[in-house]
C-alpha cells in the first residue's frame, strides 16, 4: 500500500460496519443517503445509530465526493470505477471489500409518442440492452 490513510491511523483498520459510524463520512446529502443504503444492505441493525449521523461534507458530484476523500476529508461510497486507478496504485482503499455493494437505477421518462433525436434513441436502445440480461 502506497497511501497514507489518517482515518486508518485514528480508528485503526475498518473491518465492520459498526466502525463505519466512528469516521468522518462523505456523501450525496447531510443525511448520508448512500452510506444508508450500503449499511441498510448489510448490516440493518446500525441503521438507527447511522441516521443519527451527519456527513461531515456532502457534495452531488462523484469527482468532487472523490477529491474529498483523496484529500482525506473522509470515507464515501462511490463506484468503483471512479476510484479504479488510486485503488489499483495504493494511493486509496477499498473498505470492507467483501460487503454486499449497491446498484443505482436510470428511468427514462417522456411524453408518449415523441421522436428523440438519434443519440437519445441510441442511449435508450443500449439502456433497454443492458436491462434486458
């Protein structure tokens, strides 16, 4: 490991979801949604000591929720992929890698009958792809 993790070095090793709570979170929102959401999959009993809590910064962008916690403002549950090359070259970590990961959903919504221009239909067909596995 490459990095340097302060949280790691104040809390010790993250290895459940009780400790979770003890850290400073990054989020989408003050009242932590995303965390909710990854707690709520695997451990439903913290979820009253964690909606208790307050992020400690919330941003609604996945590259500035990045920038904060690579500026070790904190832990946050982001998609993997945005985070691929600081995991892959030590610089970040991935925390309780084991843990039952959550999935975010796309609804497409439009006046009936209506002609979207190509890239729209083309997005939309390759949407209805991906949901059809």
């Amino acid at each position: 490991m490459n990095g340097y993790f302060p949280i790691i070095e104040t809390h010790g090793e993250i290895t459940d979801f009780r400790q979770l709570i003890e850290v400073d979170i990054v989020d989408y929102h003050p009242n932590c949604p995303s965390m909710t959401m990854w707690v709520s999959k695997n451990d439903k009993k913290l979820l009253k000591r964690l909606e208790a809590k307050t992020a400690s910064i919330s941003a609604n962008d996945d590259r500035l929720i990045k920038h904060f916690v690579m500026a070790d403002l904190g832990i946050a549950n982001v998609p993997r992929i945005l985070m691929e090359e600081e995991l892959d070259k030590g610089d970040a970590l991935e925390i309780l890698p084991h843990a039952k990961s959550i999935s975010a959903g796309i609804d497409v919504i439009s006046m009936k009958d209506r002609i979207f221009p190509a890239q729209v239909s083309a997005f939309i067909q390759h949407l209805n792809k991906s949901t059809a596995h």
